[in-house]
C-alpha cells in the first residue's frame, strides 16, 4: 500500500509523516527533501529553486516521476510507503491520499520558530527570512509559486481538497493529535485494503 500526504507548508506533514512511518514500520520518501538538496547541490535556497522550476520543469517533473517509480517499486515489494511530497497524490493516483493543511498565520509561527535553531534552519533551506511577518509572506509567495508549476507542467491545483481520501486542519492541533487521527484514519483503510 502507498500513503501519500500532501499539504500546505508548516502544517506538520513531515513530522506527521515520520510518526506514522515509525507507527506503521513504513518505507518514507521525502519529495521536500530531495528538491531541499537539490537546492544546496545548486547554492541555492529553497525560494530560488522554486522560482528557477518555474523555467526548468525537470526540477519539478524529473523527481517527480522518480518518486513515484521509487514508491511502485517498494510497494510491489511488500512495503507500506509513506510519500510525503504536494504533488505525489496525482502521481500515485491508486495511493491512499491525504491532506494537511494549515492557516498561514500559524505556518509562519511554526516555520519561524524552527528558524531560531541553526540546524533545523539550515536543513529547511528556506532562505533569508527576517521576521514572522515577512515569513508569512514568504509562505504565501512559495505557494502561489508552487500552484502556478503545478499548474504549467500538471494541470492541477494540490490545493483541492476534493482529490483526496482525508482531509485534516492542523492549525488548532500539535503533531501528535494530528498523527493520532490520520494514524486512526490510515488504519482503517488497512482493513479494507
């Protein structure tokens, strides 16, 4: 079985991710952090990358498509996979997908307060962000930028609650309660499958 879980930034899906991968004893493919390297590879920051994917589709298309292989060929072997990327849900169309979503207010508050420690701000690679305000514009930029990609190169807007199985609002829960209900939601659907 794969799981996908797409969502907006800072509504916790890796941490959500990393609890139900080790919940479940699952495979974890991270699309963020591929295209986070990437970035490094390239001495950027995650910000340029994503402005540069806006003329080099194979920033975006090329990791795309290799995820999903990636995810097939760990399925066909018996692992459950857990792939947490935006646009995975439409690449692994027969996944069980869910959504993560967040206010941007509160996504700016979790983001900033993980840029106040060096390593965690280095591994996000978000760029020179100067205060809360200016993250919240940060993430509302980064997702007008991500949907006009999606748009050019998939014809889709990860942002429609409608293509997916659950659907969860972070914004007044931590992580863990989050992790609980999709945990309870993910297990329920093991049943059938």
């Amino acid at each position: 079985m794969i799981i996908t879980i797409s969502g907006t930034p800072g509504s916790g899906k890796s941490t959500i991710a990393k609890i139900i991968v080790k919940e479940l004893n699952a495979e974890y493919i991270y699309v963020g952090g591929i295209r986070r390297e990437l970035a490094k590879k390239r001495n950027m920051t995650l910000e340029e990358l994503n402005v540069y994917a806006l003329t080099h589709p194979e920033t975006d298309v090329d990791i795309d498509e290799q995820v999903a292989k990636n995810a097939r060929e760990k399925d066909k072997k018996g692992a459950l996979v857990i792939v947490e990327g935006r646009t995975q849900y439409h690449f692994l169309p027969e996944s069980l997908k869910i959504f993560i979503k967040v206010s941007p207010h509160e996504a700016a508050k979790r983001i900033w307060k993980d840029l106040q420690n060096k390593e965690t701000k280095e591994q996000r690679n978000e760029g020179n962000v100067k205060s809360l305000a200016d993250m919240e514009k940060h993430i509302l930029l980064r997702q007008e930028n991500d949907l006009l990609r999606y748009q050019k190169y998939y014809k889709i807007n990860p942002e429609d609650e409608s293509q997916y199985d659950f659907v969860l609002d972070t914004s007044k829960i931590n992580a863990e309660e989050a992790a609980r209900k999709v945990l309870e939601f993910i297990k329920s659907k093991l049943r059938v499958y």
